[in-house]
C-alpha cells in the first residue's frame, strides 16, 4: 500500500494551539502517512501505537532522543569542550542495555520511596497555595505561582539535589526540549548546547558529590547499587539517568497539572464536582491524561521493514507515534472528543507508554497531580479561568501544557 505524504508541521502556532483537529483528520484519511517536514514516518491510531510500543525488538528506542535538526560542528564542539556526555540509559536504549539499567534504577525508585514523599509533596502545595491566597488581586498566573517549580522541587526530593538548583534545571529542561525535540536554526542550536552543557556538568557534579558521601537518597541508593562495579552501572550511566530525570521527572508533570487546571476549570461545574466530591481526582487525573496530555508524541526506530496499518515503512526510518492522538481515537475511547470524568475505561490512553518502555516515574506523576488537585479544591471552591486569555506552547513535538495560565478566585 502506498502511503500518503503529508505537509505535516507540528512547530506550526496552529497545531501548538490545538494538534486535535489535525488529528481528527488522520484517523479517518492518513492514520499512517510520511512528512516531509520531520522526514518521519507518522502514526496516529491507538492500536497501531500500542503494537509499535509492544514490539521493542522492530521499534528501536535509539532514536528517542536524537535532534530533528542536525548537530553542528560548531555545537559538536561546544558538547565536547564542555564534557557532555549523556549515554543511552533509559529513554533512548534498547534491550540488554535498556533492561539491565531500568531493573536497577526501578531498585532505587521502589513504590515505598514515592508513598513517602507524600507528606512532603503536600506541605510543600500548602506553601505555594499560602503565597497565592496572599496575592491582593485574587488572581496569578497559576504557572508562575505552582505548576512551574513544584515538579521540580519533588524530583529534587527523589534525587537529592538542593532546591536553589530549580530555576538553573528548569531552564536547562527548557533548552534541552527545545534542543532535542524542537527544530532550532543552528545558531540557536549552539545557544541551546551551552545551556544543555550547564545542566549536564550540574547533575555530573552532583553524582559526584553524591558518590564521596552518599545519603538517604535516589541518587546514593544507585551508587550504592553499583558499588564500584560498571558492569551493574557506570559512573556515566548514573548521571545520565540523573540527567534524563531532571528532564523527564518534572516537565511532563509541570504540563500534566497545568493542562489538568484548564480543563477542570474550563467547565466550571468539573470543579465544583471534585469540590463536591474529591474521590472523584484520581478520576479527573487519568482523563487529563487521556484528553489533553503533555506528552504528545513518542519516537521509534525501524530495525527491518515493517508494515503498519497498510503501510510499508522501511528500515532504518524514523517513526514519530501521536500519543495525543491515540488518546482521541475514536475507535478506543466513545467519543473521545469529550471530557469525561466517569469514563470507564480512561487508563487506557497511552500517555506513560506501554511494554518495556512504560514511564517509571507514573506512580508519582500520578500521586503529585492527585495532592495539587486534592489541595487546590480545598483552598480555592471558587477558582476560575481568567476569561479572554490565549495560550502559549513550547514549539517542540512532544511536550504539550500552556506556559501560563490565569486563574481568579
């Protein structure tokens, strides 16, 4: 079968603004197609994203973290001066690699770790909801006020790192988002490689610290894992994990609440339900992340020909697969394009990933967007959108939540 190729453009401001309607449109006429913008395979539907994310062996995870844009001499060389030098850990490796490095990182990350965090994650909530309720105005840019550092606070609690690092992390997550799943000109890939080359030698020079005195920590338990043998871990590999947590561990959750305040509080009367009735978070949650999640794409690697939904992608190719998309399928979800919060079936989106690669870091996503939500209605019953505001997107293809959001109480 020969499969269509579409102008697809995803750093567009249109699709930013609302990738839905496109994705509307794939399922019914090119639920697998080619674009020539990202020179990637692209697919759509729930199913055929499940398979590729079940069949590890065909769809190589190498890829995951590769740049759109080329890497330059120019920023090759910034990386190398600056002694970057992220491995393929998690995210971006394969079995036996991928399999050996998550067995010991999930070690470390035990359920039990992310049940204590609790009572931390929710008076650290209070603190932030204390510095709103003190605002004369009765309005913040909940953004600013919240969901923008707290994520980043908690995996700091994980890891150990101190809290004054937060804006250096969170601006070095801004470029490396940009970096790897933006497409920059290449002077502004050099610009972003500084930045990325700051965050690395921050969290290089953490692990070190970490491995001359080890403590009650994410971080000391790996190194206490490895003890001193590479063949469980290398010194590299722990601090690129690190690297890759201080990425993933907070930017999604920081869209993941950021998107759940918007559509809860795009119709007031969800609010006022969970108000009413705050058994039903953990519900809203899972369908924020099936209807509106903040990670909207995955991306795979061929390793043979393989045919997907009819069509024939080669080896060797890139394939781009729309979670946002699979989570709207009509197919999988009755109408998908509603938001429910009694929905039977919400947990089947597929926005932590299915099979080998399923998100290690769920179950806290999962209990920080439940302690947010759970305070929030208690602090606020009356809280609203701001009317008459637009929203702004990070132009990347895979992280997805507004860079501010207004509310009034």
């Amino acid at each position: 079968m020969q499969c269509p190729v579409i102008p697809f453009n995803p750093f567009g401001d249109d699709y930013l603004a609302d990738p839905y309607a496109f994705y509307q449109w794939a399922h019914q006429h090119a639920p697998v197609f080619y674009s020539t913008e990202l020179e990637y395979w692209v697919v759509t539907r729930h199913a055929d994203i499940k398979q590729v994310l079940r069949d590890a062996e065909t769809f190589s995870s190498r890829n995951a973290t590769d740049p759109f844009t080329p890497i330059t001499p120019e920023t090759a060389q910034i990386f190398r001066a600056g002694g970057y030098a992220m491995q393929r850990v998690l995210l971006n490796a394969d079995a036996p690699t991928h399999t050996r490095i998550r067995r010991h990182v999930y070690a470390a990350f035990t359920p039990q770790r992310v049940a204590a965090l609790e009572p931390r994650i929710q008076a650290v909530v209070q603190r932030y909801i204390a510095q709103m309720q003190q605002l004369p105005a009765h309005r913040a840019d909940i953004v600013a006020m919240l969901t923008y550092a707290l994520p980043a606070e908690v995996i700091f609690m994980l890891i150990g790192l101190d809290d004054h690092e937060v804006p250096a992390i969170k601006a070095g997550s801004e470029s490396r988002v940009l970096f790897t799943w933006g497409k920059p000109t290449a002077p502004e890939q050099a610009d972003l490689a500084h930045s990325m080359v700051d965050f690395w030698q921050r969290a290089a020079t953490f692990v070190q610290k970490r491995a001359q005195a080890p403590q009650n920590d994410f971080t000391s338990d790996l190194i206490r894992l490895r003890n001193g043998d590479d063949s469980i871990l290398s010194m590299g590999e722990i601090t690129s994990v690190v690297f890759g947590l201080l990425l993933a561990g907070h930017e999604t959750t920081t869209g993941l609440l950021t998107n759940s305040l918007r559509q809860l509080l795009s119709t007031p009367t969800h609010w006022q339900r969970l108000h009413a009735d705050a058994s039903l978070v953990p519900a809203a949650i899972e369908e924020v992340l099936r209807f509106d999640t903040s990670v909207i794409a995955m991306r795979r690697w061929t390793t043979r020909q393989v045919e997907v939904a009819g069509c024939q992608i080669p080896a060797d190719a890139n394939v781009l697969l729309l979670i946002g998309a699979a989570n709207r399928d009509t197919v999988q979800f009755a109408d998908a394009h509603l938001f429910d919060l009694q929905r039977s079936n919400q947990r089947e989106h597929l926005s932590f990933g299915f099979g080998s690669h399923y998100c290690i870091g769920a179950p806290l996503a999962r209990l920080e967007a439940r302690v947010v939500l759970s305070e929030l209605i208690t602090a606020f019953p009356q809280l609203r959108l701001v009317a008459e505001q637009s929203y702004d997107y990070l132009p990347n293809t895979s992280f997805r939540g507004p860079r501010h959001l207004w509310v009034e109480w």
